[in-house]
C-alpha cells in the first residue's frame, strides 16, 4: 500500500535528524559521495544538493574540518568531525533524545485522554 | 564534445554567477568534486551509462543551481513572486498617477516643473518628444521604486508597502461626520474665503488671495461634491460598496488635479493696494504665503493620490470578488 506521509513532512523530519546521522558518520573521515551512500544505507537516503549545503555550513561553524586527497587519481575531499564537532553531536543526540521523549509522552496523553474520553460516553450514546 | 561545453562547466558556470565572491573558488572545487565523484559512482553501478549521461544524473542530484547557491548563501537570491508582484503593482500605481500628473499640468497649462527633474508638465510639441517624455517617467518611477524596495527590504519588508494599503473601514458616524465636515468646508471656501485670507486696508479689510487663485474656487466644489457622494453612497449601503470606493477614488483624483492647478498658478498671492504694510514687509508676507500654500498644495496632491491608489486597489478588490 502507498504510504500516506506528505513528502513534505517526511522531508522536514528528516532535514534535522540526517545532520545528527551524518556527524555520527563523521566520527571517521570521509568524502562526499560515501557519505550520501552510507546515509542512503541507513535509510536517510539524501541528494548532494542537500547534503552539500549542511556539509559546508558545518564547516564553516568549525563542527567539521576537510582536507583534500591527492593521492589518487583524482583529488577527493574528505569531512571530519572537529573537536568542536564531536561536542555538537553530543549536544544534538541530547537535544534528539528530549524531542523524542518529548513526542512519545506528547502522543502518550493524547492516546490516554482518547480513551479516558471514549469510556466516559454512555451506551446510549454509542449506539449508530 | 570539447570539455568548456559539459553540463559540468555550465552548471560550475552557473553557480559561480550566483555565489558571493569570496566563496566561489571553494565552493566550486568542492561542488566539481561532487559531481565527479557522484559521475563515476553512477559509472560503476550502470556500466551502459556514458561518462555524460552519468555527469547529468549527478548535476541532476545537486539539484537547480540557484537552489543549491541560496541554500549555501542562506539567503534568497532570487526575488520571490510575492516582492515581483508587489513591485509591478506598485511600478503600474505610481507610473499612472505620474503619468496622469504630467497630465494634469500639461492641460492646466503648466510650463515650470513642481519638482524639477521629477514632476512637469508632458510636452506638448512633437509625438516623439511626449512619447520621450513617458518613457522617462517610465524610468524615474523604476528607479525610485527600487530604491525604496532596497531600503524597505533591509528594514521590514512585509510592513512598509501597508502604509499604501491599509484599509480604510467606513462607519455611519464617520460618514455623517464627513459630510458635516465637507458641508463646513464648502460654506468656507464660497462664503468666506476672502474674508478670512484678508488684510487690513485703510479702514477695512481686503483679500490677499490673487484673481488666479479665486477662480479655482469652483472646481474645488466639484470635489467637494464627489466626496459628499461617497459619504451619502456609504450611508445609503450601510458600509462601503463599489460605487463609494469608486467616488472616493473620483473624488482624490479630482483632489490632486485642484491642488496640481493650485500649485501651478501664476500667482497665488497678490498684496492689495494702499495697505498699511512697508514694501519690503509686504514682499516676505508675500512669498512667505506664497511658499506655505505650495506646500499644502504638493503635500494635499501627494496624499490625495495615495488615497486614489488605496481606493482604486479596494474598488478592483471588491470588482473581482
């Protein structure tokens, strides 16, 4: 069956939550293109248009460093996480795990007033 | 193909006209990077894909080049719909009105401008000289309209152009109110008005106010009458309807074309003979007179066209809904 998610809100869920995955990925150096195949394996599949972007904005806040590789047969430019960065990651697992928290307990009230609603009606108003 | 015509060298092309100067060379390289890496990944996956089909899916992958150049430089840089339509709205509003202006000045025989370089009579000689004449005007209004653009988008973007637009909701009262107001107004300007701008001569008072400003006095009622109509229009509707927004804006545009003659006269102010004032004082008075009704004049011209504009907006508002 389809899924009935708005691509827009599957989009917007995951624009935060891939930066976290992708600085975990980072622990270890690597280029561009691994990462949007290591991202994809995980299940965060993501295009260079976007990655880019969060990539170079980390950069410039000092979350990552990059060197470039000239080592093989072309040059080939590889992320790391920065001190800094590994300080933000922890920050934003943080941040991750209160939000998570924060939505199951959000979702678990909804859930319990549903019910405590559904038991108040009485038969008669239950009936079709 | 030769290399300086790969999608690659248009796309880096692109991005590079985009980007802020000091990122370019950077932000280059690293994108180049990107799509060569994308480019033989593509390659190893699908051996049947040529080197070029596997550069266009990793461009395609990067995504527009204004969209990957706004998202790195954190800021819009393209104008969005919303700031283009607003824009030509307003270029269309204020085009017209000065437009109409020159107009006015030009049938009420104007020959000097009210702002030098901005607001004049149209020429009257040639096709090519009046057809010259609006393309400037055309220009003038372009450039001021992106300057204030420019300025109002470095401060409150969303909240300047309402000025222009707010709505203006009528009441009974204020509609009665209005009518009283313009009732006075009227008995002023045909009763009184030489007997209030006078001074002394002799023994009793006389005007001040030249023969070529009194003969106005006329065309004012016309616009005095086209904002009764609005107000007795707004009563009779119980509120605004298309016919009041339609005589209010009637009714400024006639507003402006008065206060256009009057800023134009010849002579707004002329001493009477025998009065008791030296030369020299009566000069100053003179041109002193002289320089505050032209500032009520071009001020009364400038809101009264702003009112014609917000009016016309809403009559057209309410037309299409």
């Amino acid at each position: 069956m389809a899924s009935r998610v708005d691509p827009k809100f599957e989009a917007e869920l995951r624009r935060g939550v891939v930066q976290l995955v992708a600085l975990h990925f980072l622990e270890t150096p690597r280029y561009g293109y691994d990462l949007v195949r290591l991202l994809g394996a995980a299940g965060f599949a993501i295009e260079e248009g976007t990655l880019y972007p969060i990539l170079r904005r980390f950069e410039k806040q000092g979350v990552l460093t990059s060197r470039w590789d000239t080592e093989g047969t072309r040059p080939r430019k590889y992320y790391e996480l920065s001190e800094e960065g590994r300080l933000r990651k922890n920050d934003m697992l943080k941040a991750w795990g209160e939000a998570r928290d924060a939505t199951d307990e959000a979702l678990r009230q909804a859930k319990d007033a549903a019910r405590s609603a559904s038991t108040r009606e009485t038969p008669e108003e239950r009936q079709p | 193909m030769s290399d300086q015509a790969s999608p690659r060298e248009d796309y880096l092309a692109r991005l590079e006209d985009l980007l802020p100067a000091h990122e370019i060379a950077r932000v280059r390289a690293d994108v180049e990077d990107l799509i060569l890496e994308r480019a033989s990944g593509e390659g190893e996956r699908d051996p049947s894909l040529s080197p070029l089909e596997a550069e266009r899916n990793a461009i395609a992958a990067l995504g527009p080049a204004e969209r990957l150049a706004e998202e790195l430089a954190s800021a819009p840089l393209t104008i969005p719909l919303a700031t283009r339509r607003t824009f030509v709205r307003l270029l269309a509003a204020v085009f017209a009105c000065h437009l109409l202006l020159s107009i006015a000045m030009a049938v009420a025989g104007s020959t000097s401008a009210a702002i030098p370089g901005v607001l004049g009579p149209l020429p009257q000689g040639s096709f090519g000289a009046i057809l010259l004449s609006v393309i400037t005007i055309f220009l003038i209004d372009t450039g001021a309209l992106l300057v204030v653009f420019v300025a109002m988008g470095k401060a409150r973007p969303e909240q300047a152009p309402r000025i222009l637009f707010r709505s203006s909701p009528w009441t009974r009262r204020g509609a009665i109110e209005g009518l009283v107001l313009l009732a006075l107004l009227a008995v002023l300007f045909n009763g009184y008005l030489e007997q209030i701008f006078a001074i002394q001569h002799g023994d009793s008072w006389s005007s001040f106010l030249a023969q070529d400003f009194l003969s106005l006095v006329p065309y004012i009622n016309v616009v005095f009458a086209l904002f009764a109509l609005r107000h007795i229009l707004t009563l009779l509707g119980k509120g605004d309807s298309t016919w009041s927004l339609g005589a209010d804006a009637a009714g400024s545009l006639a507003g402006s074309a008065f206060m256009i003659m009057g800023a134009t006269r010849r002579e707004l102010v002329q001493m009477p003979s025998g009065h008791k004032l030296g030369q020299e004082a009566a000069e100053v008075l003179d041109n002193l007179i002289e320089s505050v009704f032209l500032i009520v004049f071009v001020v009364g011209a400038l809101l009264l066209i702003m009112r014609f504009v917000r009016q016309g907006i809403a009559m057209a508002r309410r037309i299409r809904s």
